[in-house]
C-alpha cells in the first residue's frame, strides 16, 4: 500500500487546485494512452472541441501480455503523468475508467479494480471495462448503446443496449475463430502463398508481392520467417498488400477481403440480434461504431464499407460512426457520463 | 573440435570391435530416437524381425525449438547412448541417416551436416533429411518411391519418384495452412464452441464435452485457457473429444473432420500430381504410407479411411500401408539403402 501511496511516481503532487477532474484510460497491447479532463456540465450536443486538460501516453498495458506489475506501474505512471500535465493531483480525482484489453471474465475485472483502489482515495468512483467499451464511447460521446466493431490486428464486437444489458461476439484470438481481423486476413494471404508453391491451391499475384514486402526470394522461406516471430501485429502488417492484390483484380486476395466482410458482419450481426439492438421489426435505428485500420476508408477496396452494406440489409436502422476522438478519450466520457449520473 | 573428438561422450569407447554399423536417428519435436543396425547384405523382402543391435532415446532434437547447441547434444547423446548398448564404437559406424523435424531448407540442411561432420571420422557417409522422409521410408522398408502422408499435431505430405525427384505439401504449420493437422481440428472445435457461445455459429455437443475435458465451466473460460500456453501438442490433445462426438451424430464435429480429409487427401494428390506418381492415366501404383494418430484405425470415425477413400478415386494405383516399424527404423533402413548402393 505505502508504495502506492507515498511512491516516487506521485511525488509530484502540488497542494490541492480545488478543481475536480476525471481520467479516462485506454490500454492496448501497443500503448495506454491517459485522458485527463474536468468535471464540468456539458452541453448536449457535447462542446467540439472538448475539453480535455492533458493527454499521456505509455507502453503496453496488458496484464496478459506484460504480466500484472508491469502493467500496475504502467498505469499508475501514466495516470500521473497525465494528472501532472494538467496540473492536478490524485485528491483532484473524481472518477477513472480504465478500459484495458484482456478483460475477458469478471475476475480480471475484478483483480485490476482492486490495483486502482489502492491508488486512489476511497470516494473515487472506478470503473474497468474492456477496451472495446471505450471505443463505442468514442463514437457515441459516453453513451453506452449500439454496437462498437474494432477490426485492426484482431477484431471484437461489443454491444449495449439502453437499459444496460451487454453483449460481445469475437475478440478471442486467431486461434478460437478471429478470422476476419487483419492478423487473420494476413495469416490466410501467407497461406495462400504456400497453398499456390505446393500445388493446393491457384496461383496468386500474391506470391511476388508478399515476397517482395518481406525480402523473400522462395515461399518455402516464409515458414522461417513466420516462426522466427509469430508476433499478430508482425503478420497483421501485412494486410495492405492483400489488400492491394484485390484492387488489382487477384481472385485469391478477392476471396479472401469478401470472407473478412462476412466474418467481420456476423459479429456485428450476432451482438444485435442477441440484444434485440434492432427492435422487433429489426429496423430500430442504433449507433455502428467502426474502429481500426481494417476497416479505414481510404482504400478503393473498402471493407469498412463493405461490412456496413452487409450489415445494413438485415439492420436497416444501423447508423455507421467513425469516431473523430480517441478511445481514451471515450473512456474519459464514460467516467465522467457515470460520475454526473451518480453523484 | 576437441570437445567432439575425445569428450566425456564417447568417453566409453571400447577397442574396435570389427563389425560395421549404421545410424538411423528421427528427431522429432518430442523425442529423439536412435536405431543401430550392423551392414549386413539382406534378403528382399528384408527379414522380419529386422536385425537392430539397439535403441536409445533422447529429448527434442528440432533446433529451432530447442537452440542448435542443445539439438546438437542431444543428437550426439543418443548416437553414443545406441553405440554404447550395441557394444559398438564410431570408428564402427559406415553411415548415419539423420531425419529431423526442422528441416525445410538446403541451408537447415547443410547446417546439420556440418555438425555431423565433427562428431564422425571422414569416410562415413552422412544424410540429413525432414522426419517425413524417415516416416515414408518406415513404409517402404528403406526405399525413397511414393508418398507419406503424416497427421499428428501437424501434418505434412512428402513424396519421391524412383528416379530421386522429391516433392513436398503443407508441413508449414497452421498459421500458413495445415488445416488437416490435430492441431488444426482441435483449433476448429475450438472456434466452433466460442462461435455457438456468442451466436454467430450453430450449438453444438463439442461445447460440454470440451469443457468438461478442460475442467472448464464456461467458454469464455477458453481464452484464458487457450493462451495460458498456446502450445499446439495441448490443442492437438483434443482431437478424440472431436471424433467422439462426430461418432454421436454432431453436425459441427463432423464438418470439421470432413474438411479434415478433404485438406489431408488435398495434400497427397499435390504431391502424387506434381511428380507424377501416378503415372500419365493416372492408374500406376505407388506406396502411400499413412503415419500420426490422427490417421489411427482405432476409431468408427475413421480419419486415415476416409482419406484413403478420397485419394483412391483419383489415383486408384495407391497402395496404402501403415508402416509396422518406427521412423527411426526408417532413417537406418535409407542409410543402409544408400550405403549398399554408393559403396
């Protein structure tokens, strides 16, 4: 306890502003990025642009990636980091949610709120969600309903509805069926690679462009090249060259972007039917939030907007949002959304 | 050089004995296996029992598994250990067939060689080759003609010609296609459960019997429990769970088996079609060696049958054999085949 309370990380600490504040967390498998911002009342629509006191960044986050001290002291540092930024203390503190991924079960929700209560005096309102939730926050301005798709290296579905009940599809990893996220978009190009050299499947233009990419002379090389580092994101990388094969015109990288399309639809379409996001008529208007460089619209092959289109034939009522604030900062509007509900 | 020449290893040396022998190692991801055969001409076919003065076994041998250091260890314990029990020494030895998992390129090849090349004085004949090639040659009693299909954890389909072209399908892991492997039918039941637990898949009896197997309440258990350690043996584990409840009558278990052998037997006819095992109509006769225990006869649902199935309406000249002894056996018999021939 004394270490969290007296540590060097806040002993930066000034005597008390008096003004109140909230932090909102986003913590990846990249970075965790730290949102400080005010309580104030908010108009509704809320002020563009918002008010946002400091903004700190770190590593990585993840208790399953980083293990549990590692990521405990990457928080608390980036917590302070954003509360000295803005000139206020911990005391200053009125609400922190920390939306994180690997929040997966209860009991790792439960386990990290109980790292933050040491942080914090006991009135601070805490809240852990998993990392998608501040990501639909992000598009909905801190109200918890629609359905939030992520699609970068891996992909999730999350859902709310108005009355609080949640619901998820994905965000399992590769291995347990992910297979229109960009790792699996990739993993199944590099297999179509091998598939053409074997002489299991057609040929492809993306041989000569996968190898060129990666300074391969042979496909048999990629098998070194896989296992030297299986990373996700190291193979996910990959996804704009599929993605530049298909405008090309190769029926094989075609396949495979209209596959990620109908993967990447049946979690949105599965989190909607199971809250009934649609009404009973499935033509209830509900927010799409779209999140993560697969589905970015800066391509002529756009799955991003192949997804909506999917999605729209059996949800008229979805309304796609791309997001024009950062996570962090969806979880800042969560918190502060939950402390003016509460107090 | 010295540490290979005099170490402690070969430190139980006796005097020459006078008889000549053969090593014939399989180096798998688990095991290493050691055989010792004395040069002797045999009749065709070959006696049975085969005449193996000894066995040792030893621990992982794949370099890029365990480091090159400890690969070369243990390979150089195990020759010694089988040199030792057959009261033989290296000066005995005429020629070594190493076939190791790992090899998937010249340069893995000559790589080993060149170890081999320390441990052996300069007149025995060496042969570094990929463990299907041992697992085809188990079939075969030693002769490098037609195709070995291996499914285990992974899978691998390696062929010959008689007149010594070679071909390969698959082998490469999941991530670039191996589908038909343990591994890869235990990931699909996987992926079939977390898809009917968050509804974008149809129920299936997988669900309760795979937690039950886990000791798992409920799917979403599955992440943590798949990435506690993502080893592909433990997934591969999973396979009888599969078949039991394709033999039940569940729809999504015998999807997934059926995809099985349709990329097992996809493997095979790449092969048999790239060197033309079968001949120009496709009816000559080739050996088709079954090896792992995915394709085991043990079962009602029977993976190696139905496979056999698929490939004899193609190529109706494949003779499937089940091989009678192990791959090490294999490896020696090819020594013993090259150096009858070469000397």
């Amino acid at each position: 306890m004394k270490r969290y309370r007296n540590g060097q990380i806040w002993g930066f600490e000034p005597a008390e502003s008096g003004r109140e504040v909230i932090l909102g967390l986003d913590g990846g498998t990249t970075s965790t990025v730290c949102i400080c911002m005010p309580v104030i009342s908010m108009s509704d629509p809320l002020p563009d642009p918002l008010p946002v006191l400091a903004r700190a960044v770190a590593g990585c986050s993840n208790h399953n990636s980083v293990g549990e001290n590692a990521a405990r002291e990457t928080l608390e540092h980036v917590m302070a980091d954003a509360l000295s930024k803005s000139g206020s203390t911990r005391s200053a503190v009125r609400a922190v949610c920390l939306a994180v991924s690997g929040v997966n079960h209860p009991t790792d929700q439960q386990r990290i709120l109980n790292w933050l209560r040491d942080m914090f005096p006991e009135n601070v309102r805490l809240y852990v969600r998993n990392d998608a939730v501040a990501a639909l926050a992000s598009g909905t301005m801190g109200k918890l309903h629609g359905c939030v798709l992520i699609a970068g290296t891996g992909t999730i579905a999350y859902g709310f509805t108005e009355d609080g009940r949640e619901a998820r599809a994905a965000g399992a990893g590769p291995i347990l069926g992910d297979w229109g996220s960009g790792y699996g978009i990739a993993a199944q190009a590099l297999s179509a690679v091998i598939r053409a050299y074997d002489g299991r499947g057609p040929d492809t233009v993306l041989t000569t462009n996968i190898l060129r990419t990666l300074h391969l002379s042979s496909p048999d090389e990629l098998i070194g090249w896989t296992y030297a580092d299986p990373s996700w994101a190291r193979i996910a990388a990959l996804v704009p060259v599929v993605v530049s094969c298909a405008e090309a015109g190769d029926e094989v990288a075609n396949k495979i972007l209209q596959d990620s399309v109908q993967e990447l639809a049946l979690s949105v379409k599965a989190v909607v039917q199971r809250l009934g996001l649609c009404g009973e008529e499935a033509n209830d208007s509900f927010p799409l939030v779209m999140v993560g460089g697969v589905l970015e619209a800066n391509k002529r092959w756009d799955i991003g907007r192949e997804v909506v289109k999917c999605i729209s034939r059996e949800f008229p009522g979805a309304i796609p949002i791309r997001p024009k604030v950062e996570p962090a900062v969806g979880a800042a509007l969560l918190a502060w959304n939950s402390f003016m509900n509460e107090r």
